[in-house]
C-alpha cells in the first residue's frame, strides 16, 4: 500500500495561494497601515513574486517527473534565497545599537544615481532602516516571519519531492 500525497498541481496552487496571502499581508501593512519596507523587505518580496510565478507556471504546466524536479529546484532556491536575506535582516535587527549601519539613501534614489550592481550589493548589506522593527507578531518582527515562512517553503517543497519521487520508484 502507497502513501497517499498531494497532487503536484494542488500543492504549485497551494504555494500560489500562499506567496498571494503573505504578499497582501504586506501591501496591507504599507498602505492601510503606513509601515515603508525597507529595501531588504523589498528583494524579500521579490523573492515572494518570483515563488508565486513560479508555482504559477508550474501549475498551468503541470510538468512530468524532469519538469517537477526543475519548478522545485528553482522554488527551494527562490525561497532559501528569501530565507537568506530575511536572515540578515533579522541578524541586523538583534545587533547591538552601536553596531547597527547607518541609514543610507532609499532604493528609489539608489537605483537612480548608481549601477545596479551596486543597488543589490548595498540593499543585500542593510541599512539602519533594516534594523527597525515597527511591527511584530507573537513576539516575532515582519523579517522573522518571512524566514520561518522562506524555511517552511523550502524544507516543505523538497520534502514533498523527495516522497513523490521515492513513491514513484517504488
């Protein structure tokens, strides 16, 4: 007897649904509740909208052994990318006052005045403006949420892959 699992296309949806929800939760928050992300909560939602396009397409697509190993590679990259910029930013928010960066330019005028390279290079190192938590819940800042859920993607995506391809060697 086999264990049963979700269908692929089920869980690209679920995925969809997912990145959509924390994606409104964040539009939510800067415009009804005023809080400006900063540009590390920026590539952090980045990360989100290439997952959600990603389990998008896989859904409509509806891939094959091959094209499922490929859409779960790039969601655990996608997301432990996510979890790694959610990592420096939560790193940044426990440092001591006196070890936090300054406050630099926005990403706005970053990406104005200096090469992208560069805009990625400093919006990745943080700022001060990283370092603020203006909203938390359960105790946990927004960055903190981010990394469980970045985390739980990936850990969840390639544990699914990993039963679905060992129940089908089976």
């Amino acid at each position: 007897m086999t264990k049963a699992h979700p269908p692929p296309r089920l869980v690209f949806a679920a995925l969809v649904l997912l990145c959509g929800c924390l994606l409104g939760f964040g539009y939510y928050l800067q415009f009804q509740e005023g809080l400006e992300p900063c540009p590390m909560c920026i590539f952090q939602r980045l990360c989100y909208i290439l997952l959600l396009g990603t389990g998008a397409v896989a859904f409509i697509h509806s891939p094959a052994e091959a094209g499922l190993r490929c859409y779960v590679a790039l969601i655990g990259v996608f997301a432990l990318l996510g979890a790694g910029i959610a990592g420096r930013q939560t790193w940044l928010q426990h440092l001591p006052e006196d070890r936090i960066p300054a406050c630099g330019p926005g990403l706005d005028f970053m990406l104005e005045m200096y090469p992208l390279a560069d805009v990625i290079k400093q919006a990745l190192r943080g700022t001060g403006e990283c370092a603020e938590v203006h909203w938390r819940f359960l105790g946990a800042s927004i960055a903190e949420w981010s990394l469980i859920w970045f985390l739980l993607i990936a850990g969840s995506f390639t544990i699914y892959l990993w039963r679905l391809l060992t129940i089908r060697q089976t």
